[in-house]
C-alpha cells in the first residue's frame, strides 16, 4: 500500500476549497443558474422564454405563502419551495421584466388582508388553520389571479404560471369569435314556467382568458379583428353566413366548427305527441365538401370498449352510443386532459377525410 504524507493530503483540501471560494465568488458575478434535478424541474421551456423574452412592461407577481406556518405538511413545504424557485427562475431569466414579491400572510396582518383582498385560496390544515399558497400576476390594469397552486397539477406549474404572464401582457386586439345556433349567454327561458337558462360553463371560462365577441346569427361579414371563430352546433345557418365563414377560412382565419348528430340541448324544436324532443343535428354540407371533410349527420358512433353503463329503471345496460373515455384513454401530458377522470360523448358524429383531398388531417 501506497503512504501519502499529511502534507500532500492537507495541500488537496486546501486546492479544494479555494477552487470551491473561487467557484462561490465568480458565480456572484456571472448569472448562471443551473437545474441538476433528475426531472428539469426548473428548466424553463423556449415557449415561456419567448413570452418573457417579449414583455414590454414589467409584470409584477406577488406571491403569498405562509411559509413560517409549524404545521405545514413536510410534502407541502417541498412543493412549496418548488414553486417559489419556479418563480424566482422567471425573474432571473426576464432581464428585470418579471417583479416578483414574496409574502407570509400570517394572521391579522397587512399581507394576509392583500391576500384575501385579491381572492387568494385559503387551504384549511387538519388542525384547523388556514394557510395561503398562490399568486397574482398583473400589468398596469390586468391581473390573473392563481388562486392556489394545486399540487395535483405539478407538471403544468409552467404552463400556468407562463399562460398568466402570457394573458397579462397580451397587447393584441384580436378575439375569439362564437357563433351557435344555442343560447349560450342565457337568459329567459323560452319555455313558459320554466327558470332562466343559466349561461354556459364553457363560454364563462372562455372570457376569463380570452377577449370573446359572441356573434349573431344575422352576421355576413366575420370582423378582421376575429383570430379564431368557434362555430357551435351551426343548424339553420343561411346561405349568406355559410358564405361569410367561407370567406373568412379564405382569407386565412382559423375555424373551428363543432358538429351534433343529435343535439339533445338544443331545446328549439317542440316535443312530439309522445313526449319526445325531435332529433336535431347540425350540419354545414357544402362547406365540409369544399373543406375536405366526410360527415354525415343521420349517423352516431358507437363503441363497445367504452360503452356506458345506462339505468334504464329495469335493470343497468351497456349503451354503446353513449362512450365513456376514462383517464387511461386521454393524453396524460396535455395540461387540458391530464386531470379528467373521464369524458362522456351521447351520441357523437364522426368525421373523416373525403378520398382525393390533398390536406392534412391529424388525430
């Protein structure tokens, strides 16, 4: 065995850590930060770089979290942290364009009165108390509040934080446009004795991200300012708004038309001497022909594999037409689908590319 005297052992721990100070001291003036965590967790994507790379006025993201509360769970406190050094990411990377403040809103103080004046979550502990764990992110007069950072939804924590960044510096006139035969902003009900009809859920959610112009179904001409067109359930549409989409898919907008087989919410049609609404179906035929798309609106798919378990008041029954996609048949990646637990289609159509067209479609 090989001696090795005391003084060569003593010189490499010293070498050592002088190269560690060193290390320490060049760092303090050269900003670079590295994610050595197995899963990137703090790898910003080039898509929130862009958006923060594009920011012309500074965001402000005020951050809430009571961090010196003694009974946060130990996996809250690591979540936690996460999502503080997440945040602390962005403004490093933003060239002083992200502004972020971090506070502990602790019982009757004046962070915790900011916190509840902006709508931040509260999270009841088993013990009782409460503690805060969300942000709000604004420009000038925009804010998007992020209520509570859901541990459920850590693989989108980007996606979240970038797509408020995203939605508070947005400067662009455009909007979403939605066009529908349905009455989706509620209102009176057109049958006597019965409740007004409460506005749709997906329209609601819509116009929390969004700039929405719901249109008339009198339109003939779509506005420029229109980015995408939402048609929903088009029954009925006369010749000239079929032209007016035309012209708009034409000159380069983009279109997306939802389709029904058999509409059972749409409530326009009276009920039969049975007691039974007619089936009502939406259909753009000439459009979809010059589009390339096959559908026929007399047809329902159905799907043994993912058939419904249906009450029928004389025992349960599997109903094909009704299919019920679980979790494990939806794309666990995408930030929409990721936390549904299942999507039931009753009585979807089907569409598909008619033979000889040249465009591309994708699954």
């Amino acid at each position: 065995m090989k001696e090795v005297s005391l003084s060569n052992t003593l010189g490499s721990i010293v070498l050592l850590l002088i190269c560690l100070v060193a290390i320490n001291v060049m760092a303090s003036f050269v900003p670079l930060r590295f994610d050595l965590t197995e899963e990137r967790l703090y790898t910003i994507s080039a898509g929130s770089r862009k958006i923060l790379s594009n920011l012309e006025e500074p965001v402000r993201i005020n951050f809430y979290y009571s961090r010196n509360n003694a009974e946060l769970p130990p996996n809250f406190k690591t979540y936690a942290q996460r999502v503080q050094e997440l945040l602390e990411e962005y403004a490093a990377l933003s060239n002083g364009k992200v502004i972020l403040e971090i506070s502990d809103p602790k019982p009757d103080t004046e962070e915790e009165e900011w916190a509840q004046k902006y709508g931040i979550k509260t999270i009841t502990l088993p013990s009782g108390n409460t503690v805060y764990f969300g942000a709000l992110v604004s420009m000038l007069d925009q804010e998007m509040l992020l209520p509570y950072f859901d541990q459920r939804r850590q693989e989108f924590l980007e996606y979240d934080i970038s797509q408020a960044i995203h939605k508070v510096s947005s400067t662009s006139t455009s909007k979403v446009g939605v066009l529908s035969a349905l009455n989706l902003q509620g209102g009176r009900s057109i049958i006597p004795g019965q409740p007004p009809v409460q506005k749709w859920v997906f329209l609601s959610e819509l116009e929390k991200s969004v700039k929405v112009d719901n249109l008339p179904l009198t339109t003939e001409e779509i506005p420029d300012d229109i980015s995408l067109l939402i048609v929903l359930h088009p029954r009925g549409f006369s010749p000239r708004l079929k032209y007016a989409l035309d012209q708009f898919v034409l000159r380069g907008g983009r279109l997306v038309v939802l389709l029904d087989p058999n509409a059972r919410v749409d409530m326009a049609s009276p009920q039969n001497q049975f007691g039974q609404q007619p089936q009502i179906s939406s259909d753009l035929p000439g459009l979809l022909k010059a589009w390339g798309v096959d559908y026929d609106s007399t047809k329902v798919v159905g799907d043994h594999l993912h058939a419904t378990q249906v009450n029928t008041g004389q025992g349960v029954m599997s109903f094909p037409m009704w299919m019920t996609f679980r979790s494990q048949s939806l794309d666990q990646e995408h930030p929409i689908t990721a936390q549904l637990e299942n999507l039931l289609f009753v009585e979807a159509g089907s569409l598909k590319k008619r033979p000889g067209v040249k465009q591309n479609f994708r699954r």
